[in-house]
C-alpha cells in the first residue's frame, strides 16, 4: 500500500461532518474488524491499520486537526494523505 486518504468535512447545522481524528478511528475500526474477520492475510490492510495507528499516536495529529478545522471553516476542501515511505509513516495535509 503507499497511500490512502482522509477527506473531513465541516459539520453546519444542516450536515454532520467528521474531523480527521474521527474519520482515523473509523477507519482504523474498519481495518480491526475486517482483519478479525478473517482478513489477516492482508498485507495492505495490515498496513492501513498500522499506518492508523501511528496516525492516531502521533504529536502531529493535533497539529494536523487544526489546521484541516481552520481551512475546513474557511470552506476549503481538506484531505490527509497517509502514506508509509521506507517503514516510516508520513502524514500531508491537501488543501484545495
């Protein structure tokens, strides 16, 4: 797996948005279930769980929720790229 991507989106009060923290959970809950599921066999999904993990463990995960809110509210269009470069996990936040 190289990469994959978190597009957050701004709650109003006409839709329910979720924050890059909360799509990361859910994602990572996906990848729990479908790995206990029988899905062990799955280097890319393995990959996705770790790369997760390291996400949500990371002091740049703070850093990198408030700055995709604060676009977020200016009614940009916001997306996280995980990406996992030599065992490293790298996080870029893409602002359009």
């Amino acid at each position: 797996m190289d990469s994959f991507d978190l597009e957050p989106k701004y709650s109003t009060s006409q839709l329910p948005g979720k924050c890059i923290k909360c799509l990361a959970e859910q994602e990572l809950n996906n990848c729990l279930l479908e790995l206990l599921g029988g899905g062990k066999g799955d280097e890319k999904l393995r990959q996705r769980f770790e790369m997760l993990v390291a996400f949500l463990k990371s002091p740049e995960s703070q850093k990198l929720r408030d700055k995709s809110e604060k676009y977020l509210a200016e009614g940009k269009k916001v997306a996280l790229k995980l990406s996992l470069t030599g065992g490293i996990p790298k996080y870029k936040l893409e602002i359009d």
